[in-house]
C-alpha cells in the first residue's frame, strides 16, 4: 500500500481502511481518504485478483456493483476559459481551444468502480489506470454480473476496451458511429450529421455543416466606470433633468 491513513474521522471507513492495509500492504496499491470516501487504486495487472478478493473476503464483503464508469483524464486541471483578465469592451473571457492533449499518457483513461458491502453497510470506490493509445483492462462481469452493460457503455462511449467480456458491442450510440464522444479529443458537433429522410424513409448520415465557434455571452457595462466622457456628461445631464 503506498499510503498509510492515520484516521478517516469515521469509525466505519477507519476499520476498513485497516483491513485494506492489511490484505495488501507494500503490492503497489493506492489509499486516498477525501470527502468522506475511501478511494483504492489498483494496478491494472492486479485488477481481478483484488476484486475477487473484495467480494469473497469475510471482512470486506463487497458483494454488489454499484457503479462502473470510464474517465478521460487528458487535459485535467486545465480550463480552456482564460477568466484571470477581463476586458473592458464587453466581453469578459477568452477560449482557447488549442489545449495540447498527451494521447500515451498511461494514466488518461480510467475506469471506476463504485461497490458496497451489504453485510457491512460500507462503500468502497476503486480506481484502475488503463493506458493511453489503446485502453484496456480486464472484465470483472464474472465477478459482478452487473458490470456487463457498465462495461459496454464505458467501451461505447471512452473506447475502454475490457478483455474477456462475453459481448462488447455499443450500447448507447448507433452501430455505424465513428469515434467515442466522451473522450477530451472528440469534436463538440460530432463527425457526421443524422436526420430522419422521408423520401427515402430511412434515416441518413451526413457531414456536420455546423462551424466550431464559441459563443461568449456578451456583458453590458452601463455604470460609470466603462462610460466616456461624454457619456458620462450626457448621463449627468439628463440625471439632472430628471431631477429639476
């Protein structure tokens, strides 16, 4: 374990972060405390071994999946909205759409599993690295059968491919669909445009005719601070206008 947890600030949470120090103390797993959570990372190597393990031991007792989802990391903490400066023309940010994304990062693409032990009324959060150009982990449907349609829709929508699973195949997006729209890289308006054709009675594919463009909404600074001075001497006036 590459880190050791004093105290959680939860009984519950601080008795298995025990019991997980113990099972696999110095086998290159990570323990990260935060929220109110428990968070193990896993070598990818090690993956079915450890959730196996979490469902059959007697002090862990994870018997049911809760969730199981895809993250692209490419990019994270980073904003493409510049919002440090503001300008004084009426626009206050700036987008830059040019942020370079690391495509090999062995850590870009991951895959979490959020399980809980019945028995022990617990939850646990589990994290594996999937690699970068070609994602891949192995399957644990044959440890939680729910993971199944979890698992196709992490492939169908990150490209997350998991070895051994008895049907990987889209689920969400369409059979002819180019391109995994949850990934940091894919384009915001898609490769190909769909619509339904009523000559033809089917529907077609076509190219996107949208432009990339950023719509930044536009700020009217009507107080004194952004008026001329002639703006401000004509405001003066019809204030004391108003007012005679």
């Amino acid at each position: 374990m590459s880190q050791t947890i004093a105290s959680t600030g939860d009984a519950r949470l601080d008795a298995l972060a025990h019991v997980l120090q113990s099972r696999w103390a110095g086998e290159g797993l990570g323990l990260v405390s935060a929220l109110g959570e428990l968070t193990l990372t896993v070598p990818a190597a090690e993956l079915k071994a450890v959730c196996t393990q979490l469902r059959d031991d007697s002090a862990l007792r994870f018997e049911q999946l809760i969730d199981l989802c895809g993250v692209d990391y490419a990019a994270h903490g980073k904003s493409e909205w510049a919002t440090e400066e503001a300008s004084t023309t009426g626009f206050g940010r700036g987008v830059d759409r040019d942020i370079e994304l690391d495509e090999d990062d062995p850590k870009r693409f991951a895959v979490v599993y959020h399980l809980l032990s019945l028995e022990y009324n617990r939850r646990l959060r589990l994290k594996v690295y999937a690699g970068g150009a070609q994602p891949m982990v192995d399957s644990v449907v044959d440890v939680w059968s729910a993971a199944n349609w979890f698992e196709r829709e992490a492939f169908d929508l990150f490209g997350i491919l998991f070895r051994g699973h008895p049907d990987l195949r889209r689920i969400l997006t369409d059979y002819g669909f180019v391109g995994y729209p949850f990934r940091k890289d894919f384009p915001l308006s898609g490769h190909v445009a769909m619509r339904y054709d009523p000559e033809q009675g089917r529907v077609v594919y076509e190219p996107v005719e949208i432009e990339p463009r950023v719509l930044v909404p536009k700020v009217i600074r009507n107080d004194s601070r952004y008026l001329t001075e002639e703006e401000a001497q004509a405001a003066r006036a019809a204030q004391g206008a108003a007012n005679a």
